[in-house]
C-alpha cells in the first residue's frame, strides 16, 4: 500500500525526467495482461524513447506449470503486444523462474534477448554478455548479467535510503567498468519512480556518466555488442 499512495503516472515521469538528464533509456519487462489494461502507460513509455519487453501473460511462476502452459503464456503475451502494436524483442521471466524448457521456448518464439537467466548466481556477477546452451547448441539470443542487487533488495530487504542505493549501484557499475563491461540492474518503477528513491538512480547515472558508460535501451546494447 506504502507504494501504491503514488500514481504510475508520477511514477514513470520521475524515472524519465532523471534519465533525460543523461541521454538514457530503460527498458520495462510489462506483464501482458497489465498492459492490456494500461495500455496508455505502454504507449506513453514508447513514445519517451524507453522499451517494452514481454513479462509473460501472467505474473506466473513458471516453475510450477507444465511446459505447453508456459508457451500457451508466452504466445498470448507476444500475442497482446502485437494487439496493442508494440513492437518487443526482449523477454524475462515472471521472478525470474526458468525451467529446462524456458530458454528452448525463448529461442522457439525469436527472442532476440533474455534479462532473467542472468540472474543466476553463476551469471549475476560476470560483466560479459553471453549465451547459452538449448538443446545441444549455442542459443540464437543473448543474455545480460543481472545484478542481484534490485531495488526490491536494497528497499524491502534492507531499507536502503537513496544515497545507499545510489551507492551500491555505483559500487556495481564501477566493478563492471574495469572490464569495460556491461550490467543490468532490476529497478521497478514502483520503487525507484518513488520521489525519495529516485535520486538514487541520478546517483548512479551521474557517475556511470563519469566512467563513460552508456545507459541505453537492452535491445540497443544487445544489437550494438
């Protein structure tokens, strides 16, 4: 309830004026069956130069349903982006929970991108982009580590204030940086869009700016490297 006193609206606007400032883009992992609901927040993301990916249907976890149920969920949430026309290339898993069959249904359906697989402890730390093994081959779409420090960590699990959370994503994006690497951090609008945790994603920006770095869309970094 404590997040939702503030209006998705004001939400978006905070985290798109911050990243005005630094010519950056973000990229929204949106569940399907929301969006059809919201479509003006869909579009409005679109039209600020930010991206779309597909969140599955339902916010699901695909561990507990068959495999024909997760690809019955993936078609009917590519299915609902086409109705709306918004164009998406990415995809991520609802909690981040793959099985063995999830990334042969992310290849199948041309994914050019997956956010979620990163999350592993045995990805979340690289500072590479990379790929993965589905059915006995290389998979056609990329994945990108993702940092396990999400917002939803740093706020709900340690009650991070701003400068903290601006300090721990500088920590991450200076760790990639000396690789000149790339990272990815899971930031919901729902938490970072809020007025007293936004100025920690500024933090970050301002000093990934410094390093050089550059903060676009996954689809523009994935299609760049």
């Amino acid at each position: 309830l404590r997040f939702h006193m503030t209006s998705f609206n004001t939400l978006l606007r905070n985290i798109f004026d911050v990243m005005e400032q630094y010519e950056a883009k973000f990229t929204f992992p949106i569940v399907a069956s929301v969006a059809l609901k919201n479509p003006e927040f869909v579009h409005g993301i679109i039209s600020s130069g930010h991206e779309v990916a597909v969140h599955g249907f339902r916010h699901v976890m695909y561990k507990y349903i068959s495999d024909q149920q997760q690809e019955n969920d993936i078609k009917k949430a590519i299915n609902a982006f086409k109705e709306l026309r918004v164009p998406t290339q990415g995809f991520r898993a609802p909690y981040n929970f793959y099985t063995e069959h999830t990334p042969w249904l992310i290849e199948k359906h041309g994914f050019l991108w997956d956010a979620g697989i990163g999350f592993d402890p045995k990805h979340s730390e690289g500072s590479s982009f990379f790929r993965v093994s589905v059915n006995n081959h290389i998979s056609n779409f990329t994945c990108i580590p993702l940092s396990r420090w999400s917002d939803d960590r740093m706020i709900d699990s340690y009650g991070f204030q701003s400068h903290q959370i601006g300090e721990t994503l500088k920590r991450v994006i200076k760790h990639a940086s000396k690789n000149h690497g790339v990272v990815m951090f899971d930031l919901h609008p729902i938490r970072i869009g809020q007025r007293k945790y936004v100025d920690g994603l500024k933090q970050a920006l301002a000093y990934g700016t410094k390093l050089n770095g550059w903060f676009p869309t996954v689809t523009e970094a994935v299609e760049h490297w």
